[in-house]
C-alpha cells in the first residue's frame, strides 16, 4: 500500500480513503484473495475504517471551530460597527461645536469692532445736540456773539466729520462682513484661463505693488481652460497681495530706494512676491510666497480667524485671511495652508480641484 498524502485536505483525504475501502470490499465478495490474505486485508479495511472516523471527526471539530470564529466576527463586526457609528456622532458633534464657537467668536468680533466706531459717533452727535441747546439758549437771550457763533460751527464741523468717518468704518466693517458668510450662489462657475485671471488680477495692483517698491514675479504654468470659481480665484489673489503689503512690507520704504530708484540690489534687500502655478491632473496649485518680515509661529495658528489681526489700531479689520480662507475651502473645494518663520518670509498653498474644459471658446467676457 502506497504511503498516504497528509498535504490533502480532510475532504479530500476521506474520499479517498472510502474509495480504498470500497475497492477492498469488491476484491474480498469476488474472492480474489487468499486466505492469508484476508486476514492482512481485514486489518487494512480496519485501519481505514477507524482513519476515516478520525479524519470525519477531525473535520467535524474544525467546522465547529470555523462556525464559532464566524459567530465570534460577526459579533466582533456588529461591535465595530456601533464604535464607528459613535465615532462619526461624535465627530459630528465636535464639529458643530467648533463651528458654534467660530460663531460665536465672530459674533463678538463684529459685536466689538462694531461698538467703538458706532459709540463714538453717538457721542458725537451727543455733544451736538447739546451744542444745540446751548445755541438756543443765546439766541433766546440775544446774548448770542460773534466768537459763540464761531466756536460752534466750528465743534459742528469736527463732530460731524468724525460721526462720518465712523459711520463709514462701520459701512466697511458691514460689507466685509457679509463677504465673511461667502455663499455659493453667489458665486458662478464659468470657464475661464486661471493664470489669465492671475496675472489680470495682479495687473490692477501694479500701482500698489510698485508704490510700496515690492517686485512681483509670475511663474505660471502652462495655461489650461478650465471650469472653476473665476470670481474667488481673483477675490484670493487681490487679498493675498493685499495682506502681504499691509503686513509682510508694511513698514515704510528703505531710504536708498526712496531716495533714488537706480539703488544697486546689493545695498538693500529687494522686496518679491512671488506667484507659482501647478496643474497635475485635475488638482491645481497656486503657490504665493514673499520675502517680508515673516511671521511668529504662534501667530500662524490663528492667521484665518476672524477679526484676528496685529494692526487693530491702524485700521485692520482681520476679515482679510479669513474670507480667503472661506473661498478657498467652501467656495473652491480646496485647502489653503500657511508657513512662515519671523525674518524669513511668509508662504501660502492653495490647492483645489478643477474640471478641464474642452470649449476655448467660451472663456470669461471681461478675461478677454
């Protein structure tokens, strides 16, 4: 008898084995073996027989032992599935928290920048109206003189540009606020040529860029038509260009160059901006770097908040970062990241996805 295969599997195994058997059966009912024989061939068919038990018993065992496993995983799959259910609840909940207490911080934000400009005004038209009586008071009397006279028209004058000039920041403060809230329907997809839209963008800028003797360089990419957010891409651009004369150069000019414009690159540092585009794929980078002062690294970290800003006294509102930051993430679909260290310069991705168009023909009116 041949040696038995064990790299066979039980059911395999068995199956063989009962065709052994059952050749082994025939022989003996035709009588084709001798008496001593028989008795070597009772021992083999015993031998068999009882293999067979084991090997049913064995595969019995491990069919019991696979139900167990599939019970135990499918309890084990139901546990995961309540765990990510929860993980999810509370993903959900952190969100809506986070978003209640951006909320909430720009409700106080505009509650504050709000305050002052409208409580000066009101003081203001306060001391007029006081003016005012006082005023009466004279001309009731006939007491009324030709430097009192003077003296109010005068207080008149100041009160009233001041309550304009408030009344104007709070004007701008609400128009900067609506911009904050970006809608998408109010923004249109169209096509268009996104470094044509750029280097448009940067054209009307030319006359700040240069009066603030900063150098902008253009590194863009092959062109390609696109179907995209035209009016955020520009929106973005301005602001960011915007944010780095207001911060990164917002010191005054250097002597040398105020003094001469022939000053040699060697005896003052020149001040870039630096726009680069990439297309991989359906994904585009725009990538904006300058050279400026930079930026501490705990203040990076709250660089998108609203109405966080280092110039509350010169006039800065600090919507600038944060409606660029809504553009790029709900209007584009995309991310915008900022790195910088102080001295170094400041640099700012943004990544968002885009739909290639086929049509040359239709990009923007006003692109052309």
């Amino acid at each position: 008898m041949s040696e038995l295969d064990y790299s066979e599997s039980p059911e395999q195994e068995i199956t063989r084995l009962k065709k052994i058997i059952q050749v082994l059966m025939d022989r003996a009912e035709h009588g084709s073996n001798t008496d001593s024989s028989d008795f070597s061939l009772f021992q083999t068919t015993i031998a068999l027989e009882e293999k067979v038990r084991q090997r049913t018993q064995e595969l019995q065992q491990a069919l019991d032992q696979l139900a167990h496993t599939n019970i135990k995983l499918a309890e084990t799959n139901l546990e995961l599935d309540h765990s990510l259910s929860e993980l999810k609840s509370t993903q959900d909940q952190l969100v809506e928290s986070k978003k209640m207490a951006a909320l909430g911080a720009l409700v106080a934000g505009v509650a504050h920048e709000i305050n002052t400009p409208v409580g000066i005004g009101i003081t203001a038209t306060s001391l007029v109206t006081e003016e005012v009586k006082e005023l009466k008071n004279l001309l009731a009397n006939e007491t009324l003189s030709r430097s009192n006279l003077d003296k109010f028209l005068s207080m008149i004058e100041d009160s009233s540009n001041l309550t304009i000039r408030n009344l104007q920041r709070v004007g701008k403060l609400v128009s900067n606020f609506k911009e904050v809230a970006v809608n998408q329907g109010s923004m249109k997809k169209q096509h268009c040529q996104i470094n044509r839209c750029i280097e448009n963008s940067t054209a009307m800028l030319t006359p700040k860029l240069s009066e603030a003797h900063v150098q902008l360089q253009l590194k863009l990419s092959d062109d390609v038509h696109c179907i995209t957010y035209e009016s955020a891409i520009d929106q973005i651009v301005t602001n960011l260009i915007t944010n780095a004369l207001d911060h990164a150069f917002s010191s005054s000019a250097p002597a040398a160059i105020a003094e001469t414009e022939s000053i040699s690159a060697d005896s003052a540092k020149t001040r870039q901006i630096s726009i680069s585009t990439q297309l991989n794929g359906h994904q585009f980078t725009l990538l904006f770097e300058d050279n400026g002062k930079g930026i501490a690294p705990e203040l990076v970290e709250r660089i998108f908040e609203p109405f966080y800003t280092t110039r509350r006294g010169s006039g800065g509102m600090g919507l600038g970062l944060h409606i660029t930051y809504n553009l790029a993430t709900e209007i584009l679909g995309g991310s915008i990241q900022c790195t910088s260290q102080p001295g170094q310069g400041t640099q700012f991705k943004l990544c968002f996805p885009v739909e290639i168009s086929t049509d040359t023909h239709q990009d923007s009116p006003n692109r052309q």
